[in-house]
C-alpha cells in the first residue's frame, strides 16, 4: 500500500485493509506500507515510486513469488480483494 497520512482516500483504505490483513492472516499474504510523508520521508522514497510508477495515492501493487499480478488505484477495495483472493 502507497499511502500518504494526508491523504483522504488512503485514510478511507486504512480500515478495509486491517479488516483483509485480518481475514488472509496465515495464508501467506503480507501487507506492506510505504507512507510519502511530505518533508519527511518524500526524498527517501522518491526513487521507489518513480520505479514502480506510483503516480497516485492510495496504489496498491500485487505481487507473488517476485512478479507484479495486479495493480489497484484508488478506493476500490472490491477489487482488491478479489486480486489477492486470486493470488492466495
């Protein structure tokens, strides 16, 4: 999850993310958050959103066993769902 603490959508996500961490705990599946906090941590991760073409906030990348499945923008946490649904 490419997220930032400012941004409103990303706080909408914040709770249909626990609510997935919750549901796929002991399938292998593990969340990960990189927060773009402006004046802090923006320099340190600038690098990683330009080589993983993160233009937006929230995006969620999908990955199994090293290779991108699916990439999700925005608040459609129905969608995301059914892509790590297929990746279990």
């Amino acid at each position: 999850m490419f997220s930032s603490p400012y941004c409103g959508p990303c706080l909408l996500m914040e709770p249909k993310i626990e609510e997935m961490v919750q549901e796929f705990s002991g399938t292998g599946v593990q969340i990960f958050k990189v927060n773009l906090t402006p004046g802090k941590s923006a320099s340190s991760v600038k690098a990683l959103f330009k080589e993983l073409s993160v233009r937006e906030l929230p995006t969620f990348l999908a990955y199994k066993d090293g290779e991108l499945q699916g990439k999700i923008v925005g608040t459609r946490s129905a969608e995301l769902h059914e892509l790590i649904s297929g990746l279990v």
